[in-house]
C-alpha cells in the first residue's frame, strides 16, 4: 500500500495538469475513492501518507474538474470513509500542517457534497460505542476557528510587525493568505449548515450542539473583526485578505445581524471601505454587507448608523455599478433590491440625517441611474422599486434645484417624470398576485406624490396626461 501510495504521488508530479485532465481524471477519481477507505481504515503511519497525498491532489490546479468527476460516482462510501479519517486526524493529537490538511479535505468534501457532508454517521477502527453523528462538524469548526486565529495573528504580524527587508515576508504573507482562504471557505459553509438547521424542524442537531456551534461561529467573527481592527488603525483598506475577512463578516451578519453589535457600529464605516487588490473603489464589500444592511435598516437604529457613518454612499455607489452592470447583460437582481431596499429603509428613517445640499451629487447619479435602469423595462417591480427611491429623493429637493445641477438633463427629468407616471398608473388597475405585492411601493409613490406634485410641474404633467 505505501508503494502504491508513492507511486502515485511520483505519476502525478511527472504528468502535466492537461494530460490528467483530458485523459486520466476518471481514473483519478476512482484512485481517490481507493485511498479514502484506507484513510479512514488505517491506524499507522501510513494513514499519514494517505492524508497527504489526498491533501495534495486536493489542492492541486486540476481539483475543481476533480470535484466535478467525484460527484458522479454513485457509490457513497468513499465519501463516509473520508469523514472518518478527518475526523480520526482532528480528534487526536497531530502536527499543526497535518491538521491543516484535513481541514484541506473537509472543505473539498463539503464542496463536492454539501454541507449536509459535515453530518453523518462516524465509524472508526476499535470504537464500539456509536459516535454522534455532528461530532465531525464540532470537529472542523473548533478546528477552523483555532486556525482563523493563529493565522489572522500570523498573518497580522507579517504584514504589520515584520522587518520589511526581509525577503521572506512577502511568501510568507501569500502564503498565509492562500491557507486563510480555505478555512473562511470552511467557515462560511458551516455558517450556511447552521442557517439552513436553524430553518428545518426535525434536523439531526440536538440544542446542546446547535449552541457550541454558534458559540463557535461568535469567537471565530470575533477574531475576524479583530484582524480588521488592526488593519483599520495601520491604515489598511486594499486586500483580498481584508475583503475575504469582510465576505465571511457579513455572510454570518446576514443570518444573525444583531451579533458583534459593538464592534460592527465601530468598523461599519470601515469595512465598506476595504477594496479588493484589483478594485479601484470598493465593491465587493459593499455586496458581501448588503444582507446585513437591508435588515438592519429595518430598524431605526440601523439607519442612524448607516447615514452617521456615510456609508449610504457607499451603498448608493455600489447600486449605481449593480445597475450599470445589469444594462450590460450582468444581471445580479439580488444585489441590486438588497440596495435598493437599503436605499430606502434609509430614506424613509432618517431623512433629517442627511440633506440633499450636502450630497447633492451622491443623489443627482443615483437619480440617472434609476432612469437609466427603468427606461427600457417592462418589469413591474423594478419600475415599482426605482420610483419609490425616487419619491423618496424628490421630498428632499425641487424641479427648479435639479434642472440648475450642471449634470443632470431635462432629457434625464423627462425619464424620471415618466418613471412616476407609469408607477402611478398601476393605481386602482386589475393587478397579478406580483403586482399586489408591490402595493407597499405604490403606497410610498402616491404618498410622495401628493407632497412634492407641486413642486415638480414637469413631473405633474406627465401623470395627468
């Protein structure tokens, strides 16, 4: 078995990634399912072997079109035989990188299968008594979280603490993130196991483990929020680092967004801010943040937070480039009304926070671009959407204030004036089951509408035509 081990080893560091992937991924496939049971069968050494050279094929530049090969395999042992031997090498006391590597086979194991794959039923050489079937979901998450913490400090220390002439900081920082990467991956899935538990009755977690499980997930965001602290005050905001720690922030703030309160009002600003290392002005976080934010805003509180911040302008931005995006043939609906959502949870709670003389050109390119967006759109509830923000903007403002802003056009003012009058003329029609969901919009539209009317004649005229 060793030999056939090493031997395999030796076959895929002399093949070239095309030559595996265009004739031997079946193959490959079928020689990962082999090793897995003697992962999990083994207790010697050569377990050890197994765990590395999994690792390795796990982690090599063919993995994904390997994972697509693994899902097609009908039977289903290998897979258990997988959780066995990575929860066998996480329960017992092993090397830091050989823990590191099981965690490797965990995170390709729930992409393959699911998250459903941390669940199941564990069985192990010489252990009589039944084991629970969530302990290989303890197991990865006290692992993970271990991880995220030796590796955010590491990583910090590298970047912030390390003598910049030595030649070795800049691998050791690549490195660090790459090893990062993979266990906010872990995290993130288990984030979605929890969510999706929390939602079924009848599931396999009893109260006992549901509670370490979220216990887990706070300390593990807390450390995360942490590593942004530091990055905050050394003037840190470009990162794949900083916008994969955001990402993971605001993946576990969407199903708990009351969690961290204090630490979240502290960084809100900040993390709007983080910039991937190829975005010339953030986005991204912004996308990563928008769950959160939409329910936050639900609440006063939330509101006041976003406008003190000034990071409804980031969100306003952030719409624009959805909106571009989806003239363009990228359609990211989802995004675009969490912000728009955002948009206008803000704007109906705190409009005494901000005025529009102040950001006069944040709402002026919001408006064109709503106008832009509607223009050529037969969907109710786009037109709905963009009209009620626009209400909302006009109580701040007047017809003669926008046509004297340099950039916005009487062409521009002809679009928005048609916007409202189609939105108005849904008022008291036959409407479909989509439709009446949008009464709530059409509610924000008339009431608006009878406040500003007399301030915006051109808009006046279109609706009585």
């Amino acid at each position: 078995m060793e030999l056939a081990m090493k031997l395999v080893q030796l076959m895929l560091k002399k093949l070239s990634q095309g030559i595996v992937e265009n004739d031997h991924l079946s193959e490959l496939s079928v020689i990962v399912t082999k090793i897995a049971r003697q992962f999990a069968l083994l207790q010697n050494a050569l377990k050890f072997e197994a765990l590395h050279l999994l690792s390795a094929i796990f982690s090599s530049e063919y993995s994904t079109l390997l994972h697509d090969a693994l899902r097609v395999i009908q039977n289903e042992n290998w897979s258990n035989h997988m959780r066995d031997g990575v929860a066998t090498i996480l329960q017992n006391r092993v090397a830091p990188a050989e823990k590191f590597e099981a965690l490797i086979l965990a995170e390709s194991m729930v992409t393959i299968k699911g998250e459903g794959w941390l669940i199941g039923q564990i069985n192990l050489p010489n252990v009589q008594d039944p084991i629970p079937a969530d302990r290989c979901l303890l197991l990865v998450l006290e692992s993970s979280r271990v991880e995220v913490a030796v590796l955010l400090n590491e990583l910090a220390y590298s970047k912030y603490e390390a003598s910049k002439s030595s030649s070795s900081t800049a691998e050791t920082i690549i490195s660090k993130q790459q090893k990062v990467t993979i266990v906010f991956s872990l995290v993130e899935k288990i984030i979605k196991l929890i969510s999706n538990i929390g939602e079924t009755e009848g599931h396999l977690l009893d109260e006992n483990t549901f509670i370490k499980a979220i216990n887990g997930l706070n300390e593990t965001i807390g450390v995360v929020l942490e590593y942004l602290q530091d990055a905050k005050e050394h003037g840190q905001k470009v990162g794949n680092d900083l916008l994969a720690s955001v990402r993971l922030v605001g993946s576990y703030l969407a199903e708990a967004p009351v969690a961290c309160e204090d630490k979240i009002t502290e960084l809100l600003g900040y993390m709007l801010s983080v910039e991937g290392e190829h975005e010339s002005s953030p986005f991204y976080s912004v996308c990563f943040l928008l769950p959160m934010l939409c329910q936050k805003t639900m609440k006063i509180e939330g509101c006041k937070l976003l406008a003190s911040s000034g990071g409804y302008k980031a969100v306003v931005d952030c719409l624009m480039k959805l909106i571009e995006q989806n003239r363009n043939g990228v359609e990211n609906n989802g995004c675009i009304f969490l912000a728009c959502d955002t948009i206008m949870n803000l704007l109906k709670v705190v409009m005494e926070q901000i005025t529009f003389s102040e950001d006069e050109s944040t709402f002026i390119s919001l408006l064109k671009a709503l106008a832009l967006w509607t223009e050529k759109t037969n969907d109710q509830s786009v037109v709905m959407m963009a009209s009620s923000i626009c209400t909302l903007i006009f109580d701040m403002t007047s017809e003669n204030a926008l046509l004297n802003h340099p950039s916005l056009s009487s062409s521009c003012l002809d679009s928005l004036s048609r916007l409202i009058a189609r939105s108005l003329a849904s008022w008291g029609q036959d409407m479909s089951d989509a439709a009446e969901a949008d009464m709530d919009l059409l509610e924000i539209v008339t009431a608006g509408y009878s406040r500003w009317a007399d301030r915006f004649p051109q808009i006046q005229k279109a609706v009585e035509r």
